[in-house]
C-alpha cells in the first residue's frame, strides 16, 4: 500500500506595504530583544488576516536601511514597492521647488513641472539623460 501523503495547505501571498515595512523594522529597533517569530505574531495579530511569516520578517530586516529611509506620504500606504528614482539630487530639487511654489500659493501645471525638471536637469547637467515626458511628470506627481 502507497504511503499516505498529507498535503499542507497552501498559504497565500500576501502584499505588505511599504508602510508596513518600515513598521515591521521600527518595532524591532524599538524590542531588540524580540526575536522574529514574535514579530511576526505580533504584525498578524495586529493586521488581521495578515498571514506575515518569519522568514518574511527576516527578509523585511535584511533590507531595514532601505525600509527605513522611506519617507511616508500620502501614497506610502498603497505602495507595494521602492523604487529608488533613477536622478536622486533632480528629485530633490523638484521637491524642495514643488514644496516652496505649493506654499506661495503657485499653480503646478503638467508643463509648468517639465519645464522646471528640465531647468534643474540642466544645472545638474543631466538634460541629455532626462527626457522630462507627461509620464515623467504623472510619476513625479505620485511621489510626492
């Protein structure tokens, strides 16, 4: 007679945000001592039906510095990846600029955000690698 297999249920993906990350690393800065497992048992009983696993969190802790340079914004809770920018200091630059014009009660128009990502590209002398398109304007947008 065959051996009597028993099959494991297969457990679902589950998406963690980029927030939950950069929670998932802070509570462990915050408990040194906790180990892994109680981490994760904590964020599943925190977040119902979160089904997070502890090799989950290990990986989560391997990448901590790049969880936890994430800024939170608006948009944090529905990302599900970091994607670093391609042009960190341009990126910068238009943030700062963006923050300023918003704060002196400026209109920030789709052209009006190419034409100051193409001025701040030539400064940084990266207008031959920068192609300031609607697309590149839209993501802008999202990131901040």
């Amino acid at each position: 007679m065959p051996p009597i297999r028993l099959e494991k249920p297969r457990s679902t993906r589950t998406a963690i945000s980029v927030e939950v990350k950069k929670e998932i690393c802070e509570y462990i800065v915050a408990n040194p001592n906790v180990n892994q497992g109680d981490v994760a048992t904590f964020f599943n009983t925190k977040y119902q039906n979160f089904g997070v696993d502890r090799t989950t969190i290990n990986k989560i802790w391997k990448e901590r510095e790049k969880w936890l340079a994430v800024l939170s914004t608006s948009q944090t809770p529905h990302i599900f990846r970091h994607r670093s920018v391609q042009f960190p200091e341009l990126d910068k630059a238009m943030q700062i600029w963006t923050s300023q014009a918003t704060a002196a009660g400026l209109p920030l128009t789709d052209m009006i955000l190419q034409q100051k990502g193409k001025e701040f590209a030539k400064m940084l002398n990266i207008e031959d690698q920068l192609k300031c398109t609607n697309g590149w304007g839209y993501r802008f947008k999202c990131t901040t």
